[in-house]
C-alpha cells in the first residue's frame, strides 16, 4: 500500500506543534501500525530527518505504552492497542492522521510520546494493598466468592494505557480509577483500605487535573482490554460509602 501520513511533531512540551505531511510505500497488510511507522523512521533516518517519537514497549498489547490517536480514535479503527493495529484496517492510497493523546494532564514530551505519570501517582494513593503477603499462599487459604473473583479479573485487566483519557470528551480518568480501585476493593486482602484507597485515588485523580466525568461512555467503547461502563458506577458506590463513614468519625 501506499499511504499519506500525517504526523504530530512537536519537539517538547514547551515548542508549538503542527501536522506534518509524509508518504510511505510497499506497506504490507500483514504490518502493525508501529511496523508503519518504524518504516516512517527508517525513511526519515536516511534522508537526515528526525524520526518521529512515538510510545511503544512489548507491542503484544499487554504494557499499555502505545498511544497514539488514529484518524481521531484512540488506538484506531479497531477495539485494540495500537500496537496490535494491522494495516489491513486501512485501504491503498489512504490519508492517516495520527496524534498523541490529548489531555490536560498527559503533557507532551515528544511528537506522539505523552506524559502519563499522573496515572502512576493516582496508583500511589491507594493502589495497593498493605496486608503482609509472603510467599505464594495455599490455594483457597483466603476464600473469594467466584462472582468477586470475576469482578477482580476483570478490572485488573485495565493496562494503564490511557484510551479512557483520551478518547473521553471531558479528558476524564473515571475508568482508569475505577478500574484499579474496584479490583482490590472486591477482595478481601484489599479490604483494610477499602475507603482510604477510593478516597485518596479519586483525589489524586482529581489533583492531577482530569476532567469531570459526565458518562457519555465513549471511555469503555475505546477501551482496548473492555472495562465496562459500570465500573464508574461501583466506584462512585464506593466513594459515597467510604465519605459517609469518613463522616461519621
């Protein structure tokens, strides 16, 4: 295939940005979208050019670096990572733009590369849980209902990677909070913090400068790992219990 590109460079925080135009030919169906751009670079490198800076780590959807926002969906066409985009989502001769993250609190450091290390401080406040856990325990030492066990799963799936941020109108981090809060909230080794963690996460959250959430939804639809809507829902159960027993101290 051969295809247009228009690329986000910005050479840091502090420089303006602009859409840069490039073409790329003998793309295979059978690439990734970071296979694209690595052969973006490849051309760039040659001809003297500084490559284009991009977030990427195991590119087998799992790390959550990759993060890139694709013909303005977060992560692309299809409900996945970026880095499990295949070209064959795209037609010959297509226009593709692509940009990072947009969010007041996912700063640019780079081109596409953002700054996400809010999501890391809001993990700090409470995503954790303080009960001493040695080795490996004997299996069902500490019983958890199956439908607990579930709900834990997958919430845990959540990677971290930002979609949620940037796919919501608002920049809101809701799902990504509600996500790791829920996970060990519903367990009982999580049980000692259940209302500090959803009360210093939000906060932390809140601190870091993400917009309101207002559940227009499109936070689950970009998902790449689907942490469901209902999620913010639990959370927000949570928050309202742990502030009525703060209260009442």
């Amino acid at each position: 295939m051969k295809l247009t590109l228009r690329v986000w460079r910005q050479r840091d925080a502090g420089a303006e940005g602009a859409m840069s135009t490039y073409e790329v030919d003998g793309i295979s169906s059978d690439m990734s979208f970071l296979e694209m751009l690595d052969v973006l670079n490849e051309q760039l490198i040659l001809s003297g050019e500084d490559p284009v800076a991009f977030d990427h780590d195991c590119r087998e959807g799992i790390c959550g670096a990759c993060s890139l926002v694709i013909n303005g969906d977060a992560h692309g066409p299809e409900r996945t990572t970026t880095c499990q985009l295949h070209m064959r989502s795209f037609q010959d001769g297509d226009t593709i733009d692509i940009e990072p993250w947009r969010a007041a609190a996912f700063p640019v450091i780079k081109d596409l590369v953002v700054d996400r290390s809010a999501f890391d401080r809001i993990i700090q406040a409470g995503g954790y849980v303080t009960a001493p856990t040695g080795a490996a325990p004997e299996a069902h030492a500490t019983p958890v209902p199956k439908a607990d066990a579930d709900f834990a799963f997958e919430h845990a799936e959540c990677i971290g990677c930002g979609a949620c941020v940037a796919a919501c109108p608002n920049g809101a981090a809701m799902l990504f909070t509600s996500a790791k809060v829920n996970h060990l909230n519903v367990l009982p080794q999580g049980a000692p913090e259940r209302e500090t963690r959803v009360l210093d996460m939000v906060g932390q959250m809140d601190a870091e400068g993400f917009g309101g959430c207002t559940l227009t939804g499109e936070c689950a639809t970009a998902c790449p790992k689907g942490i469901p809507l209902v999620s913010i829902t639990r959370m927000n159960k949570e928050w309202l219990r742990a502030t009525r027993k703060a209260g009442k101290r």
